[in-house]
C-alpha cells in the first residue's frame, strides 16, 4: 500500500500537528476514482458547501475496503462496480475530533445501468449530486474550491491528493 499522505490540521494551516499522545477515535473510509464507458468520473458535488469530492465513505464493523466501497457506489452513485487497483491510502489527523482518519483509494469502473442514488439524510442537506466529468477536468475544478468548513477541508485536500496520483500512475 502507497502512503500518499498525512494530512493535519498544521499541513492545511488550521492549527498544530498531529497530538501524538493524544487518544485517537479511528475511521476508515473507502473512496474510488469511478469511471464510465466514456471515461468519464463520478464527482460528487456538494451544491450547499461549494467543492467536489470523490463518491465513497465508512467502512462499517465487520466489512471489507471493498465491500464498503461497493456498497457506498450503490448507494450514492446508483451503479455497481468492478474495483481494480489501489491508488493508495491517506492518514488524517482532525484535532477537532480527536479523529484518526484513513482513507483507501481504489479506481473502479462502472458496472450496469446507472441508476438512483440512495443518500443519506446529511448527504441530501449538503446537496450532493453526482456530476460526470473527465478526471483532469475534475482536478481543476477542486483546484478552485474552497470549503468553509473544518472537515471539508480536509476531504478537499484528501481528493486531490488521490487523483493527482491517479492522473500521475495514468500518464505513466
């Protein structure tokens, strides 16, 4: 597994580094870079927060990375997918919360019709949408977001970290 990064709240200039004697509440999450037949990515767009993230999200107790992500394609993309390589992982440290945060990456590709999602209460108050756009299309526009709030930030810095290194291993 490939470390892209860790990501604190002193790397995105909120605060102090990582509280190495602190006690941690761990999440793991499972994100994919999806693609159609046309190439293109699935993008979540959060209307009511202003920036783009990838389709993924927890791993429940007993689930696998990869059951995780294909239950989270189902449920906010409305497809089912094939999850190919790794694209690698990311570790945050959320002071705020005290969170320990890793997120695994994997790109996948769309498998069917694509269908309904089926979001959560908070995912509909943030107004996310699913967009379809090229992967360097996508880079640019979250190279213009900018989220007011704490976690957003971090999710922002995430995403990009993850799909600049899918762009990079693609051109290679």
């Amino acid at each position: 597994m490939k470390l892209l990064a860790e990501i604190t709240d002193k790397s995105l200039g909120l605060g102090d580094a990582e509280k190495l004697l602190e006690k941690y509440e761990l999440r793991k999450s499972a994100r994919a870079i999806l693609l159609n037949e046309k190439g293109e990515m699935a993008t979540q767009y959060l209307q009511n927060h202003f920036y783009h993230k990838l389709p993924g999200g927890g791993v429940d107790p007993g689930e696998t990375i990869e059951e995780a992500l294909k239950r989270e394609i189902r449920e906010e993309v409305g497809c089912d997918c094939e999850v190919e390589s790794l694209v690698g992982i990311t570790i945050e440290y959320r002071n705020e919360y005290n969170l320990l945060h890793i997120s695994f990456c994997h790109s996948a590709t769309v498998v069917g019709e694509i269908g309904e999602p089926t979001l959560e209460p908070g995912e509909i108050e943030e107004g996310q949408i699913t967009k379809w756009i090229k992967p360097e299309e996508v880079l640019e526009l979250m190279k213009k977001d900018n989220p007011e709030k704490y976690n957003g930030k971090f999710i922002l810095k995430r995403e990009m970290t993850f799909l600049e290194e899918f762009l990079k291993s693609t051109l290679t």
